[in-house]
C-alpha cells in the first residue's frame, strides 16, 4: 500500500529536560521508503526526537502522526507501525534468543501460532539461527545488536527508529549491521537512523537531517541539499612522481581557476581542492593541467557526501 | 484482548521463562517436600501443646492441652506459605520489576501496543509465578490434610483466598516500588520508602487499630489458628483471643466477615497500587499516582481509620485512657497522608514550563487543574476538605468544644498552606535544584527556633509565651500539640494567649509561602504563556 501523505510527520516537536531543551519546534515529514539520516554530534537531540517517535518520552508539545495516524491519540495504533532500537541493547540475560524473540513477539500481538515461524525468519535474516537456544547473556557485543534487530523487525513494522544501531560495535559487527540494514532497507520500509559516525549514514541513507543543539539545520534528500546548498565537488590530482615544480605550477594554475578553491596539497604528489562546476569545467582544468607539463596518474573529480555536508553545513550554519 | 490470557502476555512470559528453569522448579519442589516431611516428623514425633484459659473464681487459670499432629502440620505449613509468597514473591516481584527498568527493557514494552493492563498482570503475575506454584502445592497438601482430619476444609480454603489476595497486595506494592526505580539515582530511594512503611505500619499497629490489620495476612492466620484450636480458649493481650480477632473484624462496630472486611480493606488498594504500575508503564517521568487519586487514597485512609477508631472506642475492650497518644497517631496519618500527597501533587518547574507551553499551545489560558503539570492549590483545598470532614467525625466522637475544633482546624490547615505553598514556591523558583537551601530553612524554622525557645525558657521570665512563639513555626514542636490539646475535653494545658501565638504565627507564615508561591506561578506563566 502507497501512503499520499508522509509516513512520518512530526510538526512543532519541542522537547524539554531539566534546565535544556533537547528538541526545539522540529518539523519534518518522511516519505514512505525514505531511508532518513538524522545527523548530529552527541546532546543534538536526535536520541530525543526518536524516543519523541517511539513514544517513549512525552514531548512538551508537538504533533507526531505515524502512517496519519496521531501518536498522541491513537498511540497503541501508532505504536504498532513502528520498530524501536536504541543506541545499546537491551535485553534480558537469563533468557535464550527464541524466547526474547518470543516475548516481543507478543507483546506485538503477533498470535501465538504465528510466532515461531516469525522468529526462525528473522533469526535467519541477522545470521542468529544457530544461536536461538543460547542465552542471550552468552552472546557477543554485536550478536546482541544484531538480536535487539530481529526484535524491531519481528512484527514488520512499517516505520524503523534505529538510535546509533552500529555504535560499540568492532568493524566485523558494523559491516555486519549494515549489510542486514542495507536488506531491509530494500524492503520500501521507512527508516529514520541516527549517528554522530556519518559513514555509517553515506551509504545507504538517501534523505538527511542535520541536527545542532536541538534545532534542525538542514533536511531533505542529499541531492536536494546539494542543489539548495549549491553543488560541491573535490578535485584530486595525483602526480607519477615527485615534482616540486611541476606540483607549485599545479597550485598556482587551480588557484587561478574560478571554479576552485581550497587548494593543498596532501603530499608531494598528490592536490587537492573544492570545485565548484561542472563536469566540462573539470575536463577543462585536466587539459590546463596536461598544458602545463606535468605527468599525472590519477585524475578524479568526486560529489560531496553526507560527511562532507555535514561538516560543511553544521560548521557554517550552526556556528 | 484478554487480560488473563497469559500465553500472549508478554511480561508474564518474560517472568515465567526466567523463573520456571527446569533447575529453579526442582530446587523449589524438593525444598518445599523436604520441608512438609520435616514438619509433619516433628508434628508426629513431637508432643504439641497449648494453653488453655478458663476464667475460674475470678482470675484466669491455664490448662495444659495436647495439640493433634495434624493441628500442628496446618499451623506451621501455613506460616511456610506466607512466607513463601509474602518474602520470596515480594522480593523477586520487586527485583524483576526493578531490573525491567534498570536494563530499559521497559521501554520496549512500552513502545509496544500490548495493553496497558496486560502489561501490569503481567509484570506482576510473571516475576512470582515461582512463589504462587509453591503456594498452590502447599494448599493442595493442607486442603489433603483438612479432608482426612476434623479441620473444616472451608476454614482452609478462606485461608488461602485471603492469603491470595494479600499476595496480590504485596507483590503488586514491591513491584511499583521496583518500577519506580530510577536507574540514575542509587538505591536510598527503595530502602527509605521501606523503612518508612515499617515504621510507619508500626504506629498502626500499636493502635490496635483493625484495617492496618486487614492489610497483613496476621489476621487471616489467626482466623485459621482460632477455627484450628476450636476448643481452646486463648488469653492473649488482657483478652480472649476470640473477643480480639472480633473486634479486628468491625467496622464502625458492625461485626463484618473477616473475608469481607479484608476485601474491603485491601481490593482499592490492590487497584491502587496496580494503576500506580500502569501510570509508570504510560510516562515514566509523571508521579506515580494521580492528584485525584492521592486525594481519594486520603479519604479512603481516614474512613478506614475512622470505622477501625470507632470500633475500639466503642467497644470498651482495650482501655482507652491514653487518648492523646491515639489523637498523636490519626495526625502523624493525616501529616504522612499530607506530605506524600504534596510530593506527588506539587510539580516541578519542569513540568509546570511543559504545561503551561501546552497550554499556549492548544490556546487555553492556563493548565487544568487535574493535570498532572498543575500547581497544588486546587489539590491542597480538597484535602483540608478532606481532612475538615474527617476531624468533625472525630471532634464529635470525642465530644470536642467546637470553639476548640474551629481553632484546632484553623490552625493545622495554616500549617498544611505554609507547607504546600512553601513546597511549589521551591519548586516553582530557580532555587528547584538547591535542595539544601530548603532544608535549611525548615530545619530552621522547625527544629533550631523550638530548640531555642526551649533554652530560653530557662533563661527569661514569662517563658512559656516566648517559647510558644519559637515553636510556632513548627507544626510538630508547635502546631500538633496545640491542634492535640484543643482536641481534649478536660481542661486545657495551653493557655488562650498560646493558642492565639501559634494561630498568627502559623497564619502569617502560610500567607507569606502563598504569596510567593503565587508570585512565582504568574512569573512563570509571563514567562511560557506567550511561546507558541
């Protein structure tokens, strides 16, 4: 089924703690199938805004609607959208993986009958069949991340909050996590995920919302900042071999150049730069470059990505 | 969905799962069987006796009597019982309650659609499954003991429906206190809501007084320990036993079935302290219980303790001369049943800021005052209501002037404003987070000013008025005494002069707190009314 209006709407979300407000008059709608990043460094208020969505804290004011359906007034409805993981996972020790499975299950409402082939499912999906009669106090780090994952999947909710899935994980059990997400992610689910480590967001998000002290800096698909933000590329020259001249001649052309700026050089063979133009303006600085005699290997010309916006963004509009 | 269909309930599962491990059961069967054996071996093997009294030419005279093995089993296999479910029940329901919050579980239930009351059952029934198979195999031994010996099996099973429910009361107690757990403060909180129930039961206790009876499953036994022993007339306290299980089973002196009378007593408060669970699972941030139901819990308390008051009044059984330490206890309850209530229906600057920007929000002109984000004006009027009600049954009980009554009212309600408007004026201002600034203030207003008025009292001429205007302020040094000795009907210790020192001084000081408190809510509300 095809929603017309967002699967995710939340508008003048605002919430408080003691002294601080985590969230101020947040509003943003996420399409079905959208995979939304929501970016920030640690107290942003992205942890708040999902707990807001998963209903767990009480915003001071704000409208969330799940799927059109009001959180605040249809909250068992609502709730029943929605997958839930936070940034560590909690789980009950002396239970084994099947019966931690089964449990949330029914708490899902998930009938009985149906719930232990739901659970051999999912458990196959984040590669933990082998596991289901160990104790979950017996698992690793990443196992138990990668359980707590199951558990949001097990009643195929239509909305997925991910609060930092991959954080405390080794690189083994975040390449892990990713892969099992990038599956799911293929499956038109709508998913908000969180992270300050943007290189967990890049490669699959296709929507992103940078978050600062609470408030929303920038929001909307990467192509779409892009475009409003103005388009921003890197050009990166390497040189065959050291060339003091050959390189100062390099720097001195490209600082020359309208469409760059930013240059540096990384090492003695290689350059870098901001670019802003088009994909001719660069062929034209790769035929200055080979003008002026100077013998290079590598030549590319790359889009910026989510690290980079943010970077970019947050360090100029929040500041 | 079915609240007692416990196979889809998550909470319960979760208990029963962690708790029904193959090894768990066993251990608990063979304890349990061992046990049973132990008793009746020493039941059979054992002579058991009792005494019995008979009023004989005037003075009691005891008789030794033999008690039948069987007798014996079912006294002692029910003391097992009750400490099964009331000891094990209660901690396990408190810990597997308090571990849901500490690990966040809790949130995931919460996040979840399963019904609220589901997840109350749940979390109840679920962490002490363990205790009540163990209770159910030991009525099965007792109920077999009952149908081959002369014991009624109708005395045995009321036993356990009692038994049943003053389970559900306390499992449901330990596990809202468990869930009430905040994982970021230590473990003062339970232990100190602990030690303040056994104190507090305590003074009750002491009063004779029979709804704090009906609270525990000491009344229950000795109903069973009275129908087991039939024969046997027990001289216990200065009275027959007999004369004192019926005195503990009325109500305003209406003679009331013991199963009834519990009922009576414990079903609101099972309701009670379960809605108090299901108010953590809906907002783990709101007080545990509602302004409204604080209010109804008071009323509740002061009829309870009213209809028990009564009964002992009337009946002429336990002498009755100490009557300021019974008149010490009813307001030690109405200051606990006040200051618990205070806690919970006073909110804090944060809450107060989030409804009053709500209240912007929706464009209404302030907060409702049933909310839980309202100030406790509204709740404070209701409860000096309350209170007022409940005092006019006593003043008239006790036949007190009114004239006294009016200045014994007025002045514990000056008390009650200075306390409850002090209280949101700390809270309310930006002084919320300096704890140590308000308890210097009452400790000075309430222990250093008495102390002093007590040394001066030695020291100066006229002491005893100089003294009463120190002890003012405080309603323990200096208001509940004056209330207490107003309340008497012989002539009076305090003289008009202190009565009248204590009125203005208390007067004063809750018309000072009232102001500030109100100062501080209009602040507020120019501050956040106009955010939108």
């Amino acid at each position: 089924m095809v929603y017309n209006e967002p699967m995710i709407s939340i508008k003048s979300l605002r919430v408080d703690y003691e002294n601080v407000s985590a969230v101020q008059d947040l509003d943003l709608e996420i399409q079905q199938g959208q995979i939304y990043g929501l970016v920030g460094p640690n107290g942003a208020g992205k942890t708040s805004t999902i707990k807001a969505l998963a209903g767990i804290i009480e915003p001071t004011y704000g409208e969330i609607r799940i799927a059109g359906i009001d959180l605040e007034i249809e909250h068992h409805k609502a709730l029943q959208q929605l997958g839930y993981m936070p940034d560590f996972p909690p789980v009950y020790e002396n239970l084994k993986v099947w019966e931690y499975l089964d449990v949330f299950a029914a708490a899902y409402l998930i009938p009985h009958r149906e719930r232990p082939q739901k659970i051999l499912h999912w458990l196959t999906r984040v590669n933990l069949l082998e596991k289901q009669n160990t104790f979950i106090r017996e698992l690793s780090r990443g196992m138990r991340q990668r359980l707590v994952l199951a558990k949001t999947l097990l009643h195929d909710p239509k909305v997925l909050l991910l609060d930092e899935p991959a954080s405390g994980l080794d690189p083994i059990a975040r390449k892990d996590m990713r892969d099992i997400l990038l599956s799911v992610a293929s499956e038109n689910k709508t998913i908000i995920i969180s992270s300050h480590i943007l290189t967990e967001l890049k490669e699959f998000c296709n929507a992103v919302g940078i978050m600062e002290r609470g408030k929303m800096v920038v929001s909307g698909s990467i192509e779409d900042i892009r475009q409003r933000l103005g388009s921003n590329r890197r050009l990166k020259i390497k040189l065959v071999k050291p060339d003091a001249q050959g390189l100062e001649r390099t720097i001195n052309m490209l600082n020359n150049s309208r469409n760059c700026s930013n240059v540096e050089s990384r090492s003695d063979t290689e350059i870098m730069c901001a670019f802003k133009g088009t994909p001719e303006d660069a062929s034209w600085v790769l035929k200055q470059i080979i003008n002026l005699n100077v013998d290079i290997c590598d030549y590319t010309c790359e889009e910026e990505n989510v690290e980079d916006i943010f970077f970019r963004i947050g360090a100029q509009e929040v500041s | 969905m079915n609240i007692f269909n416990l196979r889809n309930n998550a909470l319960f599962l979760r208990g029963f799962r962690e708790r029904t491990r193959f090894s768990a059961v066993a251990s608990a069967v063979a304890l349990s069987s061992i046990l049973v054996v132990l008793i009746v071996l020493s039941a059979v093997l054992n002579d058991n006796y009792v005494y019995d009294y008979k009023y004989i030419a005037g003075e009691y005279q005891s008789q030794k009597v033999l008690l039948p093995w069987f007798k014996k089993v079912v006294l002692d296999l029910s003391k097992v019982q009750a400490i099964v479910l009331f000891f094990f029940g209660s901690l396990n329901a408190y810990r597997i309650a308090a571990r849901e919050r500490m690990v966040q579980t809790i949130d995931f239930h919460r996040s979840s659609p399963s019904p609220r009351w589901n997840q109350i059952v749940g979390l109840v029934l679920g962490s002490t499954c363990l205790e009540w198979f163990v209770f159910t195999g030991l009525a099965l031994v007792l109920l077999a003991i009952s149908l081959i010996s002369d014991i009624s099996t109708a005395v045995i099973a009321q036993f356990h429906v009692q038994l049943i429910f003053c389970g559900f009361l306390y499992h449901a107690l330990f596990a809202l206190i468990g869930i009430s757990r905040d994982p970021l403060k230590g473990k003062a909180g339970p232990i100190l809501i602990f030690v303040g129930l056994y104190f507090f039961s305590h003074l009750l206790f002491a009063n004779q007084l029979s709804f704090m009876h009906q609270f525990t499953w000491l009344n229950a036994f000795h109903e069973l320990d009275t129908h087991v022993k039939n024969h046997i007339s027990e001289y216990y306290g200065g009275h027959h036993r007999k004369q004192l299980l019926g005195l503990m089973n009325t109500f305003f002196s209406l003679k009331l079935h013991p199963l009834f009378i519990q009922l009576l007593v414990q079903i609101p408060f099972i309701a009670l302290l379960l809605e108090g669970i299901g108010r953590r699972f809906e907002n783990l941030e709101q007080p545990i219980f509602s302004k409204t139901q604080t209010l109804m819990t008071t009323f509740y308390l002061l009829l309870l303790y009213a209809g028990s008051f009564t009964s002992i009044f009337l009946s002429g059984l336990l002498q009755h001369t100490h009557r300021s330490m019974d008149l010490g206890i009813l307001f030690v309850l109405i200051w606990i049943l006040f200051a618990a209530g205070a806690i919970l229906a006073t909110p804090s600057r944060l809450d107060y800021t989030r409804g009053l920007r709500r209240a912007a929000k929706l464009k209404r002109r302030g907060i409702r005052p049933e909310e839980n984000a309202a100030g406790n004006s509204r709740w404070l009027g209701v409860f000096v209501l309350i209170v007022v009600i409940g005092l006019s049954y006593f003043a008239w009980l006790l036949r007190v002037p009114s004239l006294n009554f009016i200045l014994a009212l007025m002045i514990l309600c000056s008390y009650f404003d200075f306390c409850a408007s002090f209280f949101e004026y700390f809270r309310l201002s930006r002084h919320h987070t300096k704890l140590s600034l308000a308890a210097t203030i009452l400790i000075i207003l309430w222990i250093v000013l008495p102390v002093l008025g007590m040394i001066l009292e030695s020291i100066i001429p006229k002491p005893s008025t100089v003294m009463m205007a120190f002890m003012a302020p405080s309603p323990f040094f200096g208001g509940t005494p004056v209330v207490m000795d107003l309340f008497k009907t012989g002539k009076p210790y305090l003289q008009t002069t202190h009565v009248v020192i204590v009125l203005v001084i208390s007067g004063t000081l809750a018309a000072v707190t009232n102001y500030l408190a109100y100062q501080e809510r209009q602040k507020l509300k120019r501050d956040n009314l106009n955010i939108g």
